[in-house]
C-alpha cells in the first residue's frame, strides 16, 4: 500500500480511479456527467461570456463534488449500519438533500444564462 503511494505522491491516479469507480456504481453519477456534457456543448455553441463560463463551472464543479461525498457517505452508512435504521435513514436523506441544493441552484444558473439565449434564437 506504501510503495504504491510513493509512485503517485499527488494521489491523482487514486483519484481518478474514486471517479471511475463512482460513475461505474452510481447511476445518478452518470446522469450528471451527461448533464455536464451537454451544458458544456451548449456553452460552445451559445458562445457564452467567460464569466458565465465561470458560473456554469462552478455549478458544475460543486454538484459532481458533492454527489462525490453523497456516494462516500452512502457506503459508510451502509458498512455502519447494516439494518434498517433512522439514522441511517436521517444521513442518508440529509446528504442527498446536499446534491439536490446545489443541482437546483446549478438548473437556475443554467436557466438564467441559457434560457434568454435559446428565447432569442426561437424569436
Ligand atoms: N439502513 C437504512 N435504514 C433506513 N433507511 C434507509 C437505510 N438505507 C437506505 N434507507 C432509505 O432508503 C433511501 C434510499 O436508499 P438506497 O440505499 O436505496 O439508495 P441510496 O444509496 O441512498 O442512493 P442511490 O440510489 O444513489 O444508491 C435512503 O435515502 C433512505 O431514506
């Protein structure tokens, strides 16, 4: 486990293996990586400002991170408690409450920087 970490002192491969592993068993993971995609296209194709580019990003940013911690979270839960229970329940709903905060706040962002774009090409 040591030597393996000494190969990769920044811990990036680590990292990009959590991702993989996280879009490999999270299905909500992957939507939102679509949703990325799509956003990002949009962005390109909209020509938007950079700093709308700045605020798309960190919506972005801010809703694959926390659904990142969502997926932690979930597997801790599940090794703690292997039972149905509240606070199982409790941490679970709570932190997935934390992904759906910032989606929404990342749909209203999208909303104000795409919608006047797509209305003025329709018009
Ligand atoms: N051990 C538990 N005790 C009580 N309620 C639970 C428990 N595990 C899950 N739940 C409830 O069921 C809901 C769905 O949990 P489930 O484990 O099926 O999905 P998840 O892991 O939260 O999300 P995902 O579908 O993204 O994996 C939770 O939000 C919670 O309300």
């Amino acid at each position: 486990m040591k030597n393996k970490r000494s190969k990769d002192p920044i811990g990036l491969g680590f990292a990009l293996t959590g991702v993989m592993t996280a879009l490999k068993t999270e299905f909500n993971m992957r939507i939102h990586l679509i949703i990325m995609i799509v956003v990002i296209l949009s962005g390109i194709l909209f020509h938007i400002s950079v700093l709308e580019w700045l605020f798309v990003m960190l919506a972005i940013g801010f809703v694959l991170a926390l659904e990142l911690v969502n997926t932690v979270i979930e597997l801790l839960t599940d090794e703690l408690f292997k039972e149905e229970h509240e606070t199982a329940k409790n941490i679970k709903d709570i932190s997935a409450a934390a992904v759906l905060v910032a989606a929404i706040f990342a749909a209203i962002v999208g909303v104000i920087i795409f919608l006047p774009k797509v209305i003025y090409i329709l018009n």
